[in-house]
C-alpha cells in the first residue's frame, strides 16, 4: 500500500497582536512532532518578512501589495515542491484577503484549515502597544480590523 504524503494549508486569521504567530509556531511544532509527519516538509510564511531588510523592519504601505505577491509566490514555490505542511501567518481579515491561497490550496490538492486567533480587542492592542515602536499597527487600524473580521470558509 502506497502512503500518500500529507499535504496541508493553514490559514491563520486575527487581527495583530492576537498572537497568530506564536500558534502558528505551535501548530508547526505539534504537527512536526507527530510521528506520523516527522519526515515532511513544513513551512511558515508571514508577509511581514517583506519588510525586513537586514534585521530592520522598513514598513511602506505603497509596496503592500508587492508584499502580499511576493509572499503569494512563496507560497506557490512551496507548493510546487510539494513541502507538505504551510501556514499563511497573515492577518485574513476578509476572504478577498485569503483568495489567493484558497486558489492554490485547491490548484495543488491541499487540504485547508482556517485557525482564528482572538485575544480579545482590548488584549489586542495592549500586546501591539508593546512592539517595537516601527513595529506598531495604529489602534484605529486594528480597531477596524476587529470590525470587519469574517470567516473565510
């Protein structure tokens, strides 16, 4: 009998400073420590590397959407090489937002989950309010983003 490698999407949702990026790391650590999975590939893909540039992080909201494509692409190299395990560490507030990635999950046969990440708006921005300063997300940004949160599937 022949085992079919796991292939598997996750879609992490919440606004900043909920903590996706601390559960993704978890999620990859559960999923990695399975005997079961011990032997595949796992990724972690946040768009928020974009804006690094040797250690420093150089936000410009008029290359967003260069971000986004990029981290897109990554995603589209990682699934042509069929690494088995790959979360999307971004906000996906809307579905518009997560699109791509369903587009792909489905064009390369991966099986999607969605882990919404909620703290509480008030947690939110306390934790956002402890970032390096560059870092921050202004309060009236996250507060919208609380507002317009969706679910994807």
């Amino acid at each position: 009998m022949m085992i079919v490698p796991p292939k598997e999407l996750v879609l992490m949702q919440g606004i900043p400073g909920s903590g996706k990026s601390t559960v993704a790391r978890n999620l990859r650590d559960a999923w990695k420590n399975s005997p079961l999975n011990a032997d595949y590939s796992t990724e972690i893909f946040s768009t928020d590397e974009y804006w690094f540039e040797k250690g420093v992080y150089r936000f410009d909201p008029a290359k967003s959407g260069q971000a986004h494509q990029w981290n897109q692409l990554r995603t589209l190299d990682a699934m042509q090489y069929c690494v088995n395990w790959i979360c999307i560490d971004n906000t996906n507030i809307q579905k518009w937002q997560a699109q791509p990635y369903l587009v792909l999950a489905k064009l390369f046969n991966y099986k999607v989950q969605v882990v919404t990440v909620s703290c509480g708006l008030d947690e939110a921005l306390s934790r956002n309010a402890q970032r390096d300063f560059d870092r921050q997300v202004p309060e009236a940004t996250v507060r919208q983003m609380y507002a317009d949160l969706e679910p994807l599937l």
